[in-house]
C-alpha cells in the first residue's frame, strides 16, 4: 500500500508499533516533489518533516528491514528543485541543495518536470 512518510512515522512512532512492520522480500520508499523545501513545510502541519527527519526515518526501516532479512530501497521520483529561494539563488537550481541530496541513501533518482527546466539544473545534479 501507498502511505506517506509523514503517516507511516505517526504510525509506527513507537518500538510497540514499530514490530507491527510486515516487510515484503523487496520495499520500497519513494520521496517526491519536495521542490527544494528541506526544512519541510513548517507552517503546515503534518508536512513539517525535514531532509534529516526522512533520513532518520529510512535508517532506522533500512535497519529493521535487513534484520528480518528483507531489502529497502529509497527512491526519488523528481521535482528536488524549483520551490524556494535557496534552491532558485544560484545561476544553477538546486546547486545550493545538491551537497544535502547526496546525503541521502537514494537508491535511485528520476527528474521531474521541473528539473527540466533548465539544463544547468540536469547537469548539477548528474554530476
């Protein structure tokens, strides 16, 4: 099933929830459209979660998914830049926010429509 990262923290915030987990042979977590907003949407609540935060969160599925024997993959499915100043600062979107992205253990990475927009923006981020 589809769930958010936001829901899935909520749900299984908790070591007693958290064992409820059924891992599948193969998992996947899938990030998109975060438009630059690293520090999440603080002024909406339930969207506040951070780059840190996600990454905290898959470490903590990576783990409990390999204890069972069972792989996690993290994928972002695109639209990393266009969205806030931080991203569109530089002649080059999202160059500011690359060094934070490859932090991240995605297993893989699409570009969205907005990637595209500027061929500058592709090359940062194959590079």
């Amino acid at each position: 099933s589809i769930v958010s990262i936001e829901e899935l923290a909520v749900r299984y915030s908790s070591e007693l929830n958290a064992a409820k987990i059924k891992f599948q042979d193969i998992n996947l977590i899938q990030l998109t459209d975060v438009h630059s907003w690293l520090s999440g949407h603080m002024h909406e609540e339930g969207n506040e979660a951070t780059y840190a935060d996600v990454l905290a969160f898959v470490e903590h599925l990576q783990e409990m998914a390999w204890k069972d024997g069972k792989d996690i993959f993290l994928f972002n499915t695109g639209d990393i830049v266009e969205g806030t100043g931080l991203s569109d600062a530089t002649s080059v979107h999202g160059s500011l926010i690359t060094p934070i992205i490859e932090q991240m253990p995605f297993a893989a990475l699409t570009c969205g429509n907005h990637e595209l927009y500027h061929n500058s923006t592709i090359t940062n981020l194959v590079s």
